[in-house]
C-alpha cells in the first residue's frame, strides 16, 4: 500500500486517526528526549535547547489535536494507543544505535564528540523523512476538510533541516557524504516502519 494511500485510510476511520496523531506524538517526544540525552553536561548550544523545546511542543501539540476526535482517545502511549507500537518504539532507537556505529567508523570520536555527531546526522535525517511525511498528511487533511492540521509543524520542521544543515557544515567538510550512508539506514527502518502500520490497518479494517 502507497504511503499517501495509507494516510487516506487512516484520516477515514476516527480511531485510527486517534492513533496515528498519537504515534507522531510519541516520535515526537522521543526525539525531543535523544537530542536532550545527547547533549554535552556543559556545552550546549541555544539551538539544541531550541530543537528540543520544539519537538516536545510538537508532540504536545499532536496529543491535543487526539481531543478533536474524540478526547477520550489515547490518553497514554500504552501499545494499544499506538499503531505498530512494536516498530514505532524501535524506528528511533534502531537508527541511533546503527548511525552511532557507522559514525564511530567514520570519524575518530570520544564519547561526548560521538554523542554530538549522533544528534547531528540522526536529527538531520529524521528532520528529512519529517519534511516528507507532514506536507503528505496535511494534503489529505486539507481534501478530507479535517479538523486536524499540522501546518506549524511543517514550518518548524523545515526550519529544524536548515538549522541541521548549517551544524552539519561547522562539524565536517564531507559531511553530506556521511549523511547518504545515515538516511540510506533511516530509509530501511521507515519502510520496516510504514510496513508494519500498513499491516495493521490493513486488520483494523
């Protein structure tokens, strides 16, 4: 099932709409608290504080649109509440772990240094597949004349890659050539991702 498909059907069914916002939500938050636990204990800069402050006002954000649907749909980010909550919980965890050791073979790092280069290239493809997947969702809530919007999301989001790109630039010269070999990683993962809520929707229905 096509990615824009796939959106089309769970935007139709209130519930799994609930789900869907709630399991962005949880992405989310999960974002905000790994740029959090990357930063260094003394060096860190007023954009990540930014970064961070953004992505958990996104995933408060996407929680209360949940309550234009119905506000007794998915309080928490317990399994049931999520779509794939299997393969949602480990995207984000599978990225870090395998961008952190192809970035350890690529540069010659520390532990805080590694930690930075992690926050550096993992946020830059998340806010890549990020400037994919809202302007797709925003399409289908605009021909669906939802109640939902993530418009300000977008705005930030791409907001977020400039600001990723113009760290990316300070932090090393071939920097975009190590960045093809991190989302050619988060691609594999999103695809695994997508996979699995295709599956399930596919059963809710």
């Amino acid at each position: 099932m096509e990615f824009y498909n796939l959106l089309e059907r769970i935007v139709k069914d209130n519930q799994t709409h609930a789900k869907w916002l709630n399991t962005l939500s949880f992405m989310e938050n999960a974002g905000a608290r790994k740029i959090s636990s990357c930063e260094h204990p003394t060096q860190v800069s007023q954009i990540q504080l930014k970064h961070a402050a953004e992505e958990h006002r996104h995933a408060y954000y996407l929680k209360k649109q949940i309550g234009k649907l119905n506000p007794d749909f998915c309080k928490t980010y317990e399994k049931e509440e999520l779509l794939a909550s299997l393969a949602t919980r480990q995207y984000l965890h599978s990225l870090d772990i395998k961008a952190c050791k192809y970035l350890q073979k690529a540069f010659t790092l520390n532990k805080e240094e590694l930690k930075y280069a992690a926050y550096l290239f993992v946020t830059y493809a998340i806010e890549v597949r990020a400037d994919e997947l809202y302007p797709v969702y925003q399409d289908i809530l605009t021909k669906e004349s939802s109640k939902i919007m993530v418009k300000s999301i977008i705005l930030e989001e791409e907001g977020h890659l400039e600001e990723m790109i113009n760290q990316l630039n300070e932090f090393s010269e071939d920097w975009q050539a190590h960045a093809e070999n991190i989302l050619k990683i988060e691609h594999e993962l999103h695809n695994q991702w997508i996979s699995s809520i295709a599956n399930e929707v596919a059963q809710l229905n």
